[in-house]
C-alpha cells in the first residue's frame, strides 16, 4: 500500500513540475538534446530576417550558455520580384503576341519567367497586321461615296471609311437638265423653246450676257416654262 502511495505522489508531483515549467519553454528546448544536458536556456540572443522576394523570413534564437541554435519561420516570402527585361521574341503576325523574358534583379534571386508583353496602358502587344488598302467611291448625284479604307489579310480587321454624301442634281445653268449626269431635272423646261435653253454655243452666250445685265439692274425675266433666271 506504502509503494502505491509514494507512486502516485511521485506522479502528481511530477505533473505539478511539468505545468509549473511550461511557461518557461522557448524554441531553443528543442536543441537541447543535441548540445546537451543540463542548460535551461534562459538566456539567448535573437537574430531576425526579413522575408524577400524568394525566401521566407526568420528568427534564429541562439543560447549564450551552451550555443544552441534553433530557426523559427516568422513569414512567407514576399513573391515581389522586380523584373527586368532581358530578351523579347516578336510575333510576325497580328495572330500571336510578343513574348518577353524577364528576370528578377533583387540580390539572391534567381527567378526568370517568360509572358506576353504589354503596352503602357496594359494591353497584350501583338504582332503586325498584313495590310491592303481598299479604294473608295466617289459620290453621285444619287448615291453616297465613301473614303478608302484598310483591311487586315490575317484577321479581317478593317478600318473605317468615311462617308461622302450625295450632292444631289445640280442644274447651275437652269436649263432643265443636271450638270453632272444629264438627268432631266425639270421636264418642262424640256419642252420649252426659249433661247436660254438652247443648245447653241452662240445662242446660250446671248443669253448669259443679257442675263447679266438682268441681274445688274434687277430685271425679273421669267422663261416661258417658269423658270427665274437670275
């Protein structure tokens, strides 16, 4: 019975011990077997490392009394690599991008990767386009024209032209038919035989030089088909 008893107090003793040391622990208890008994640790020095771009931060916990060291992680590496630029692959077609190869420049990193380039503004750089120019159209009396444009043999990428509008008839010379097309404007002028409409050479130079007295002194001279002038 005296055995049991001294057992148990032994173990309750020990547990006491065990809960009374715990607040005592440090990193360095865990080297303590591999340098040895009998030193508690007390008293050790702390070197700290930062985190970089490609390797974790540290402390290291050094004892004064018997140099047992221990390395604790503080924090992940920090992944911010400052890239340089040091080859560039060009695409020769709108259809793929250029490709960089970039390496890190803080001292001990080795990091290389390669991606898509970018412009200024963040866009992906592609190769060149393979251009034709598309000639444009001239307006007519009665449809519209429009400028050249370009067009994109790889993708189909066009550039936009710019409309030219229709001038419509024109009939300056108030004879019935348009300037440009012949187009009979006013079919009654047609039927009209007053000389302004004729078609002599000889005969429309009467006219425009008495059309020009008309004009000075304000004659209203109405032809036959209704037609003013001036």
């Amino acid at each position: 019975m005296n055995k049991i008893i001294r057992k148990t107090l032994s173990v309750f003793l020990s547990i006491l011990m065990f809960a009374s040391c715990w607040s005592f622990v440090t990193p360095l208890d865990a080297a303590a077997e591999e340098q040895g008994p009998g030193c508690e640790h007390n008293d050790y020095a702390t070197n700290e490392v930062a985190a970089t771009c490609h390797s974790e931060g540290y402390i290291i916990y050094v004892c004064r009394q018997c140099e047992a060291a221990v390395r604790v992680k503080k924090e992940d590496a920090t992944n911010n690599h400052n890239w340089e630029k040091i080859s560039e692959e060009k695409s020769l077609s709108c259809l793929a991008y250029n490709i960089g190869t970039y390496r890190c420049i803080n001292e001990g990193c080795i990091e290389v990767k390669t991606e898509p380039m970018k412009d200024g503004d963040g866009n992906i750089v592609y190769g060149p386009h393979d251009v034709i120019t598309i000639g444009g159209k001239d307006a007519t009396c009665t449809e519209d024209g429009y400028t050249e444009y370009t067009r994109c043999l790889n993708c189909g990428k066009t550039t936009h032209s710019q409309k030219i509008p229709s001038p419509g008839h024109i009939d300056k010379n108030h004879n019935g038919n348009c300037d440009v097309c012949n187009f009979v404007t006013n079919p009654a002028i047609g039927k009209c035989d007053c000389f302004c409409h004729s078609k002599s050479a000889f005969e429309r130079f009467l006219f425009d030089f008495a059309n020009f007295f008309w004009k000075i002194f304000k004659v209203q001279k109405d032809c036959g088909c209704g037609v003013s002038h001036w």
